[in-house]
C-alpha cells in the first residue's frame, strides 16, 4: 500500500469514528458542537503561537547565521591579505637574489 493511500485510508477511518462516536454520544448535539468549535478554537490559537514561535525562532537563525557569513568572510579576507603579503614577500626575495 502506497503512502498516499494508507493516509486516504486513515482519514476515512478518523472520520467514521468520528461521526459514529458523535451519533453515540450520551450528551445533546448543541453542547457537542460547543465543545468542538470551543476545541477548534483553541487548536488554531496553538497553531497561531506555534507559528508565530516558529516564526521568531527562523529569524534568530537567519540573524545567527548572517553574523557567523559576516565573521567568515572577515576571517577570509585576513586570511588572502596575509597570503597576498607572504607571496608579495617571497617574489621580493627572489627577486632580490637573482
């Protein structure tokens, strides 16, 4: 069985339990229907703060990672500065011997 066919089969059967644990239920249909638009607000209050978590989260990590690009290319640069001198220095010596 695929991947999407085991996830259609799942949902259908979410779904059946659902509806038939609604149909059983040993409370009234108006006091169901309060707790699950009361119970699907508060999962799309979690899903807003976890989004909005996530979203701080991503962007102390772009912070990071551009200030770590910024000391890298820093290190770079120093780095060929110091080779660009040494080879300036070893063309000068062998210039100066021959």
């Amino acid at each position: 069985m695929s991947a999407k066919n085991y996830w259609f089969a799942f949902g259908i059967g979410v779904s059946a339990g659902a509806a038939i644990a609604l149909l059983y239920a040993p409370q009234t249909g108006v006091r169901t229907r309060k707790q699950l638009r009361k119970g699907v607000e508060e999962a799309g209050d979690y899903l807003e703060d976890a989004g909005n978590y996530l979203k701080a989260q991503a962007e102390r990590l772009s912070d990071e990672t551009h200030k770590a690009i910024k000391r890298t290319k820093s290190q770079v640069d120093y780095a060929v500065d110091k080779a660009g001198d040494v080879v300036n220095s070893a063309v000068k010596s062998a210039q100066s011997l021959v």
